[in-house]
C-alpha cells in the first residue's frame, strides 16, 4: 500500500510490535460497527468487501458507499471531537480487516513523515468523496440519480455499454430508492429512448442523456 511505502518490511515488522493492533475475520452480513459507536480505530480491509449503510424513516437501506481490499475505513473520525460513525458499516462478503489503534498511528507518523503525508491525503479523500455520496443522495429525483450514475461510469468505463457489477438490488440501494421505483424509472427511460438495459449492462442510446 502506498501508505506504508516509506517502511522497510523490518520496519513494519518492529513498529506493529505492539498491542496496538489487531486483525479480524468477519462473516458476510456481519455488523463490524453500528452507528453511533466510538472510533477507536483506523481499519484497513486486507481481504473482502464492505459497506456503509444507513436505514432511512421508511426501512429502505441506503448504501452510502463500498470498500474493499486496501480501502481505508475510520481514519476521518479516529482524531476528531465526535468520533462516533454516523452511520453502520456491514461485511458483504467474509472480510478481514487490520484495526489500528491511535497510539501506533500517532508513533508511524511521528517516525516518517511521508506516512503522515500519505494519511493526510487518504483522509482529505474520503471527505471528499462523501461530499460527493451526499450530494448525489440529496434531494435528486431518481430521474437525476440514475443520470448521475451513468454519467459517473461512462467517464470511468469509457463506454456507452456500462457493465453492471452489482445487481439491481444493490445499485437501488447504492442510490437511496427503492428497487420497485428504479425499476419503473429504467422502463421509462427505455421508452422515451434514452437507454436499453438487461441484468448485466444500460446501454446509454442518448447522449444527450449524459449532457455531453
């Protein structure tokens, strides 16, 4: 990981020498923190894949956002006055993840300043990118949602054939809406034109749909 790019294998061998770390298994569906929990630590995903939920007034479940191997949880929170995660982090699959502590944190930045450099930017990130997440959830109509969601993975595919890699279900929830109505708004858009769909790919048929 870039994180730690500055240190030898000895060095990491000798500054994980300590009590203040751990490393965790959990199982698909696990609660690895709950809302409103205490951060007490940095945690690094070595194998697996997670995400960030919260449950709406209505019970629908909203995926703020997914994480997996090498993505970086907790380190925007561990050092603030309100510490506490605003919303669940669940296991989508079995996941193995390295908790760090303060105490090791504040020791790794104190004996290599491009780790602390590094931390400062992985942090600066993740704000960023749940701006981002926010935005995109606020109100929006699904119309909007769905437009923003293809736009985003057209720039990234580089395609007008956008490849699914999660289900129906989960980009419903990706997006804070139900699958009923994601359902409806794709059938809508098939039939003006803008777009054609199956399980695994939305073709976008109208460009002027992505406003480029």
């Amino acid at each position: 990981m870039d994180l730690f790019s500055e240190f030898s294998r000895n060095d990491l061998i000798e500054q994980f020498n300590s009590f203040y770390y751990r490393i965790k298994k959990y199982d698909k569906g696990q609660i690895i923190h709950i809302q409103n929990e205490l951060c007490f630590s940095m945690d690094i995903i070595l194998k697996g894949k997670l995400s960030v939920q919260k449950i709406n007034e209505e019970g629908n479940i909203l995926k703020l956002a997914t994480f997996s191997d090498g993505d970086i949880l907790g380190a925007n929170l561990l050092f603030s006055n309100r510490n506490s995660y605003p919303m669940t982090v669940v296991s989508e699959s079995k996941t193995v993840i390295l908790h760090i502590y303060k105490e090791l944190l504040l020791e790794l930045s104190q004996n290599n300043t491009t780790f602390m450099a590094n931390l400062l930017r992985i942090i600066s990130n993740k704000t960023i990118v749940l701006t981002e997440k926010i935005d995109i959830i606020s109100l929006k109509t699904i119309r909007q949602k769905v437009k923003d969601f293809l736009k985003y993975e057209y720039h990234i595919q580089k395609s007008n054939v956008i490849q699914l890699n999660i289900s129906k279900k989960d980009l419903a929830e990706r997006l804070g809406i139900q699958r009923t109505s994601l359902s409806r708004e794709l059938n809508k858009m098939r039939t003006e034109g803008l777009i054609d769909y199956n399980s695994k790919t939305i073709t976008i048929k109208d460009y002027k749909l992505l406003d480029v």
